[in-house]
C-alpha cells in the first residue's frame, strides 16, 4: 500500500508538471510580469516633427501605439531535421512546435491587443527548397498558428511583413528560381515598402538581394526603391527594418545590446557587398535613424 501511494503522488505530481508546462505557464508570465514600456506617457512636446491634435493619419491615437515584433518561426518541413516528407515523426513534430508557438501567440501577444503586429521574417524554414504543394501547406500552418484570415491578415489588428531568408533564399538563389519570389510575393506582398505607425516612417528592405551585383533585377529593384525613399521628404522619423543585418566592419560598435560575438563577413562579392551600408547612408535613407532593427537569429544585432 505505501509503495502504491507513493505512485499516486508521483503520478499527480507529473500530470500536474505536465499540465503546467503545456498549459499554466504561458499564461503566469504574460499576466503576471508583461506590460507595454511607457503606456502611460504623453508624447514629448519637444519633438521635432509635426504632431495631430487626436488622430494620425492611420487611425492611431496620438499618445501611443502598440507594435508587436514577431519574427523567425521557422515552421519545421522535410529540411528541418532531415526527416522523411510525410513520415510520422515529421507530422508528430510538426505537429507539436505548431501547438507550442500557437499557444504562446494567443496567450502571450493577443492579450495585450496589439495595434500593429510586424512579422520579420523566416516564417518557414527551407522555404526556397519546398515544392508549391509543401510551401502552400506551410503558409496554411502559419495562418492557423497566428490567426491570421486566408488573405493573411486580422480584422482589427494592421500587420506587415518583410521577408527572411529563409523565405526567399539569397540574391544567388532568386537569380537562379525567380518562382520563389512571386509565390513569396502572392502570399506576404511586395518586399521593399515603406509605412507609417502613429508618428514613426518604418523602411522594409529586403536586404537578402543586396549580396548580389547591383545590375540584378532583384538587387536593382532594391536600389530602386533605396534612391526613392532617400528623396523623399522625412516629415517622422524612421525605422530601418532588415532580416539580416547590412554590411559593416568587424570592429563596428554595436552598443551594449549586443546579442553575440564578432561575426567574420563571409562576402561572396567583395567588390559590391561592401559599400551596402556606405551606399544606404550616402542615399540618406538611414542617416541620423531612429532605430535599425534585423531580426535573423544567426545575426543578433540592433542600433538605436
């Protein structure tokens, strides 16, 4: 009897372990420790650039806006783990990192009711290497993960996106399998755009077709839009936004917020990925910027 007890106990302690990890604990830490920095702050009449009386001119109120950051999701596929397509344990992990992110999407974001939802990129994880039928699969997960309706958006929460590469591959691949483009483009827009939240200009660049020769079509488009968005007239200030951080030397200072070591440039085209930052500073597209944001995990870095 006493051994038999002792086996209750340790059977309810691990349900109870169990139903907390896969349960309980996305709630505790969102409602117990989560708050929007600041809320409670007006905006600074000091500020250099022209401010609205109640509304700007998207519909947000004047003293704040909510922005929700969600980036490299990286829904596991036949590249993740070298497993057979179809196979059962690909369909049981799938199946299980699916349920964990969609979890802590609804219990950890939706809570604090974003106004703006950014999504940064690597939504899958060797989507330039999946057939459509796999790729469409995958984009069908992503939407049920976060919620998002067939057309890939929420009826009361604006989102954006800007594409990983993990999504579209490098300027090598897109030269040689432009169909990963369009169908990237089909889903999730076009890939260098600008917008605007509450009193801040957002820059989306696709800086996976900046390694590549500036004559490119990808890169040109690119460049394209670099030069024009440099000529425009800078009424808020901007925030440039990149999945993988824009080239700059080794030695470069990148603050207290550094995420990790040095990393040494591997640079397949010396000549021309060089002069990316230079030449997006010489446009003056990211002079004087309020913020750089790239979100690529295997590049951790950010400058405000």
């Amino acid at each position: 009897m006493k051994h038999q007890g002792l086996t209750a106990v340790l059977c309810v302690i691990w349900a109870a372990t169990i139903f907390y990890g896969e349960m309980f604990a996305f709630w505790v830490p969102s409602l117990g420790t989560c708050s929007w920095p600041h809320h409670h702050l007006r905006p600074s009449t000091h500020s250099p650039y022209p401010s609205n009386s109640t509304m700007d001119s998207v519909g947000y109120p004047n003293d704040y806006v909510k922005v929700a950051v969600i980036t490299d999701p990286q829904l596991m596929d036949k590249t993740s783990l070298g497993l057979a397509p179809k196979s059962l344990a690909l369909e049981i992990v799938q199946f299980y990192t699916d349920l964990f992110m969609r979890r802590a999407f609804v219990t950890s974001i939706l809570p604090f009711k974003p106004d703006v939802i950014l999504f940064l990129g690597d939504y899958f994880d060797g989507g330039p290497y999946l057939s459509d039928e796999e790729w469409q699969e995958s984009l069908s997960r992503f939407k049920h993960i976060f919620g998002l309706n067939a057309q890939g958006r929420y009826t009361n929460i604006k989102v954006h996106y800007i594409a990983g590469n993990h999504d579209i591959g490098y300027a090598s691949l897109n030269s040689q399998r432009p169909e990963v483009i369009r169908r990237y483009e089909k889903a999730f827009g076009i890939r260098n755009y600008q917008f605007t939240i509450g009193k801040v200009n957002f820059i989306a660049i696709d800086a996976q077709t900046l390694d590549g020769y500036p004559q490119e079509n990808q890169a040109s488009q690119t460049w394209n839009f670099v030069k024009n968005v440099s000529m425009d007239d800078q009424l808020y200030p901007r925030v440039l936004l990149t999945h993988i951080p824009l080239y700059r030397p080794d030695s470069t200072y990148c603050g207290p917020y550094r995420g990790s070591q040095v990393i040494n440039q591997r640079i397949l085209h010396a000549a021309h990925g060089q002069e990316v930052v230079p030449e997006l500073y010489h446009q003056g597209i990211i002079k004087t910027p309020a913020r750089i944001n790239q979100t690529c995990t295997h590049f951790i870095w950010s400058r405000s």
